[in-house]
C-alpha cells in the first residue's frame, strides 16, 4: 500500500522515530526495476515495532494511507509477541542514569509525559 515512488530512506525517517531500525527491505520488481508496494521494517527492540504498529498504520507517506501490520507468515509468534506486550503492560518503572545535576524532578518529568501518564 505503499506509494511506488516512495524510497526507503523516506520509510526509515518515518518509522525511526519510534525506536532504532535494524533493516528496511523493500521487495523489487526486476522488470519495472520499483518496488512491490511494501517494505518489512525491522526493529532493534521488540517495543518499537509494537509502537508503530499502533501509531503508523493509516497514516498518509507519499500521497496513500499506508497499512501497517505483522508478516502473514510470522504466526508462530503472534503468542510470544502477545505474551511480551502483557508483560510490559505490568512493569510500568524505568531506571534514568547520568541526570545533569542542573536538571529539577519538573524537568525530567515534562521530557517524558510525551510519552504518557506519570
């Protein structure tokens, strides 16, 4: 569902913002020499693929609403993908190390309500 136009540097600067990108694979046609219309992105860390799966799919890149969901042939882990999104739910308490000394409690909170409720 992805615009043929599109490049994969220009999927790489829309997906990155939810975590660090270990590879973009786009699938190539050899006779038109473009590509497919999909791509596989692949995270370094599980939670940032589970973040644009929720934020991206619909969102407009190159003039179409892109769709975003899970390889049709990755069944086999749908229930370790399950299993590891109720985990996360359950452990809500993270550890920030190296704080400026500068930095209030005020500070360091108004960087991460972006991300939500504290």
């Amino acid at each position: 569902s992805i615009n043929f136009e599109i490049k994969e540097d220009t999927i790489k600067q829309a997906f990155i913002p939810f975590g660090p990108i270990k590879s973009v694979n786009l699938s190539w046609d050899p006779v038109t020499n473009k590509h497919k219309g999909f791509a596989f992105i692949e995270y370094e860390i599980p939670e940032a693929a589970q973040l644009a799966l929720e934020q991206m799919n619909s969102v407009m890149i190159g003039g179409r609403n892109i769709k975003v969901g899970r390889p049709s042939n990755m069944p086999q882990a749908q229930p370790i993908i399950e299993q590891l999104a109720q985990e996360a739910k359950n452990h809500n308490r993270i550890y920030i190390a190296s704080i400026h000394h500068d930095l209030s409690e005020n500070d360091i909170q108004s960087v991460f309500e972006a991300f939500g409720k504290i």
